[in-house]
C-alpha cells in the first residue's frame, strides 16, 4: 500500500528537490577547463570564496585576498589549464535548496590540488538550470 507522502509525491503535489547533478565525472578523467579562475587549494579557502558576497568575516576575506596573492586561489584571469579529476565528494545541496552539486579535488595544470565544484568542470544539466530558474 502506498503511504500518502508516496501518492503526494508521485502526483507531483510534492516537490522531490533539486535533480541530481551530472555523476559522469570519474577519478582519473583529464580535461581542459575553460575558467580556472578563483580555484583553491583548501576547502576554508573555497567556502569563503562562496561566501564572499554574503557572510564572510573579515579574517576569512583576508585570509582569501592572500590566497590570490601567494597562489593559493587561481587568479581570476586563468583560462584553459588542463586538469585531472583525484577525488570526488558526496553529493551536497545548496542552502538555498535550489541545485546540488558535489565536490571535486583535481590536480590543476600549473597550481596543483584544488578543490572545486563538479559544475566548475561538467555543466549544470538542463533539467537542473530549469528547476534553478523556477526555484521560489
């Protein structure tokens, strides 16, 4: 017997979230990325990245401006630097509940370890930009 939750959810009377993200990557794929830009070699460094515009205290803000100095983020500008795929994390979902996404740690041409989102190398699908666009 199907619970009411079940029916709910297969008459689309409940939202079932965000799609899953694009799985293909694989430990071990090489490719170029077009933008390298702001790839970091910490996940401290990569969190405040995101929350740059929102959140950030001025000791993380700080601690990234030096990262961009010293090489520890990818500089805006970096284009076309090849890439290898090294590990590949759980898949998470955005706080605005409106995508999901999973992190990737990859060896960067030129920078070494960085820790990116698996958007930064493989696009969102389409069924994921369309569920963004019409997310609240």
């Amino acid at each position: 017997m199907m619970g009411i939750a079940t029916a709910l959810l297969l008459s689309g009377c409940i939202d079932p979230g965000p799609p899953q993200p694009d799985m293909s990557l694989e430990i071990g794929d090489e490719g170029v990325v077009s933008n390298a830009g702001r790839m970091c070699n910490t996940v401290g460094l990569y969190e405040t990245q995101i929350k740059r515009l929102m959140d950030a205290t001025q000791e993380e803000l700080d601690a990234f401006n030096i990262a961009l100095e010293d090489g520890g983020c990818t500089s805006a500008y970096e284009k076309d630097l090849h890439y290898k795929v090294l590990d590949i994390g759980p898949v998470v979902e955005h706080r605005s509940g409106c995508n999901r996404y999973y992190m990737v740690t990859i060896e960067l041409e030129g920078h070494g370890t960085r820790y990116v989102q698996n958007r930064r190398i493989k696009r969102q699908t389409e069924e994921q930009l369309e569920y963004i666009i019409n997310c609240n």
